[in-house]
C-alpha cells in the first residue's frame, strides 16, 4: 500500500528566502507525482506534475524533482513570497491506478 | 482550461437529512471524476471513483448506501449525503481526469463545506 510521507509538517520563513519541502512515498511504482497548492478552506491548486520518465519540471520560482528509485520528491521554491503561504501537497498514484495518495502536506508561512 | 466547479461551495444542513454536492467538468470532459472528504487539518483522502455510465466504486470503510454517487454525464457527478449526521461534517472535494489528455493529472474543484447540525 502507497504512504506519503512530507517533511516538514511546517515551516516558516522569511521573505526572499529560497526553501525546499521534501516529499516520500512507499512504493516507487508509480507513472507520476504531483504538487499541489491549498490556501486554508479551499481547493486544489495544481502546481506541477512529473512524469516517471522525468527528473524534474519548473514553473516559474517553482522546480520539482523526482527521483523515483529512492521514492523522493522535492519542491524547490525560490525567492519565496508571503503570498507563497499555503499547504503544500504532494501525492502519487495507488499502484498502477488513477487514485491518488496525499501526503499530510507542509504549511509554509513566509513572513513579511 | 481544465476548469472544475463545485456546487454548493458550503453547505449547513440538519441531521438526518440529505445533501447533494454537484461536481461539473467546465471545459472537458470526464469520463472519471473522484470524490476525497478532508477532515480539519488532515490530508485527503479518496472515498470513491466515479465512472460516466457506471456504479461508482467505493473505497474499503466508505459505505455505499450512505455516499450515493451518480455520474450521468461526461461532465457531471454528484455525491449525496444520506441521513447526514455531525460526524459526516466535512470538506468534500472532487477531482476529475480528462478523457482527452493521455497524461493522468486530475483537476480539483474548489471543495464544498458541509456543516451537519
């Protein structure tokens, strides 16, 4: 069974500063993993996907690697924003199936 | 693109009555859309897979007869909550893959809220 595991459960900065949340999951069978973004008492904000045959992918300040073998993911984001404060959420594939897995998720706080 | 609406955004009902949750594909369509219930500050968990002109299959602890799902179209699902009880209080949030994109990423709707008194 596919765990998700992300650390850490919080962070807090302060503006400008570049921070990495990491992400792992169990079973590293998977054909993608996805980043996502929840501002408190919404949706899903898709940040980025990753396919299994990439290693990373950027938008903007954001850059997300993957290395599948070792059952990790990163979320690199740059020169981060108080506006960037939200939950962040990675979540992979159950098996080979469409459901997907999340992690607890990281609250990022960044201070003006 | 890939809009995905929820309706209602939040909803406040008394026990023992029922409440439907609509989740709409705007822009494409969905030939497999998910319902995830999040508890408060808890992740997302995935309660049942809704697929168009199908039963829905439900996850291991989800009860079927109390979580009705309909998926009548390529861009409607809904989820009703049965004899809703404060237990059943909850951020109900849908995701929906779509059919005509070979990548699988899922687009989620904005979640409703749903209050049990």
């Amino acid at each position: 069974k596919q765990e998700v595991t992300q650390i850490p459960a919080a962070l807090s900065v302060p503006e400008g500063e570049n921070l990495v949340l990491n992400c792992s999951f169990t079973d590293s069978a998977i054909y993608n993993l996805q980043w996502f973004r929840q501002d408190p008492g919404k949706g899903l904000t898709s940040l980025l996907l990753i396919q299994s045959s990439q290693r990373e992918q950027t938008s903007g300040r954001l850059n997300a690697s993957l290395d599948k073998s070792s059952g990790r993911s990163t979320l690199y984001i740059a020169a981060s924003q108080p506006g960037d404060s939200a939950t962040y959420l990675c979540a992979v594939p159950q098996g080979g199936s469409e459901k997907l897995v999340f992690g607890k998720g990281t609250k990022l706080t960044v201070n003006p | 693109g890939a809009v995905v609406s929820q309706h209602p955004s939040w909803v406040i009902c008394k026990s023992g009555t029922s409440v439907k949750i609509e989740c709409r594909s705007l822009d494409f369509q969905a030939t497999t859309m998910f319902w995830y219930r999040q508890f408060p500050k808890q992740s997302l968990m995935l309660m049942a897979t809704s697929n168009e002109g199908s039963k829905a299959t439900y996850e291991q602890g989800v009860e079927k007869d109390k979580f009705l799902i309909n998926h009548a179209s390529l861009t409607l699902s809904t989820l009703t909550v049965t004899s809703a009880h404060p237990e059943d209080s909850s951020f109900y949030i849908c995701s929906a893959r779509d059919r005509g994109r070979g990548v699988h990423e899922q687009y989620f709707g904005p979640g409703t809220r749903l209050t049990v008194t």
